[in-house]
C-alpha cells in the first residue's frame, strides 16, 4: 500500500526553479533514500512533503489522501515524522526533558510518557547522558537524541535529512539498526 505520494512537485525562489517536477512514491515498510548533489534540491522536497513550506505547483498525498494544503503540526499528528538536517533538540534541557517536551504533546497517560522516554533512551544508548543537558551531548549522542525525538510519537513515516551528518561510522551502524 502506498503510505506517501507527491506529484510533480515544484518550487522557485526569485525565480529560480529549485526543486522541477518531483514525483515520489513510498510504500508501507519501505526505506527509500533520496539522492542528489548539493543544492539538488532535497531539503526543499522534504520540507514541501512536511508542510514547512508550500510547492508552488504539485501534489502531496499521505495515505491517499491530500495534504498539501496541511498545517505540519497536523501532518505530525497524521502520522508523518522529521529529523531536520540542522540542530533541533533543545540546549538546555536534559536528553530524557528533550523526548518529554514532544511527549507532553500527546494524549497520553504521565505512566506511558515515561515509558516511552525510557524506551527511547535506551534504544539509543543514551542512559549514560540521560540527565545531561543538550549542550554537552557529542556529536553522535545529539544525533541520536534528534532521531529518537523524531520516532517518540511513533510515526507512521519518518523522513530523515542527512540522518548520519557528523556520526562516526560505528555509531551509524548502530543508527542504522534502529532506525530499521
């Protein structure tokens, strides 16, 4: 079954064409890469498909149905998940306050909140920096902190930018594992 679609998507900036015509499909279960050189043009697909911005022209279907027009908090709560590129967990609060400020979000019991914070961070590894704040995590525990907020609410799809930027090799081999 087809989990995401988009259709012909495209977006200019000034009049520049960055992203030309981009038609993707994704199947439940399926992990699917999107390859391009800098400035290809990725970024901008990723962010039309999550609604932090809107395609000039095309089509974004989840689960059949049309999102394009979507609010992102409400893609989110369709089951449609992001880790960013760029750094997004917050400095100043500890890794297990990071996955609670997501958590806090959702309908859940405190109980469950919890549970899956403790999950999470020992899925990743992260018991040791469990208390520590965002700003002394290493390069590969923020990483894995990011990827672990992404996956708190469960999504139904995540999408991934550069997931691996900045992780030592053996760390992405463990990355990968959990990601699968």
């Amino acid at each position: 079954m087809t989990l995401l679609e988009t259709r012909s998507l495209v977006k200019k900036y000034s009049g520049r064409t960055v992203v030309d015509g981009v038609s993707v499909t994704i199947d439940q279960r399926s992990i699917v890469g999107l390859l391009g050189r800098n400035g290809a043009g990725k970024t901008t697909s990723f962010r039309m498909i999550m609604g932090m911005i809107s395609p000039d022209k095309g089509q974004v279907l989840f689960e059949g149905r049309d999102i394009t027009r979507m609010a992102m908090y409400k893609r989110a709560r369709h089951g449609i998940g992001y880790l960013s590129q760029e750094p997004s967990i917050f400095q100043r609060l500890s890794v297990r306050q990071n996955l609670m400020a997501i958590l806090e979000t959702m309908s859940l019991s405190r109980a469950e909140r919890h549970r899956r914070a403790d999950m999470l961070i020992e899925r990743f590894s992260l018991e040791e920096v469990a208390n520590s704040h965002g700003r002394f995590l290493s390069g590969g525990e923020r990483r894995k902190l990011e990827i672990a907020r992404a996956m708190v609410t469960e999504p139904s799809l995540i999408l991934l930018d550069e997931p691996f930027s900045g992780v030592d090799p053996i760390a992405v081999e463990e990355l990968q594992d959990e990601i699968r």
